[in-house]
C-alpha cells in the first residue's frame, strides 16, 4: 500500500508538484517505520 501511494504521488507531480516532495516524505517514514517494526519482533 506504501509503494502504490508513492507511485500515485509521483505520476501525479505534474499536476500538484509538491506531491512528489511528500510522496518521498511518505515514502521515507514508511519504510523507517517497517524496519523499526522488524527490529522490534526480532528482540
């Protein structure tokens, strides 16, 4: 679900250009909070 959002926010930055900013935010956060996920059932 985070990828395809990212991917929404990219192809629609022609329309709204600050999207892609945020779809990188989301994109970023989303993935560190997977990992942070991870980390947390290994221990």
């Amino acid at each position: 679900m985070m990828l395809i959002s990212w991917v929404l926010g990219l192809l629609t930055c022609t329309i709204y250009l600050p999207l892609q900013l945020w779809a990188w935010l989301a994109l970023i956060i989303g993935v560190g909070f997977f990992v942070w996920h991870i980390m947390l059932r290994r221990e």
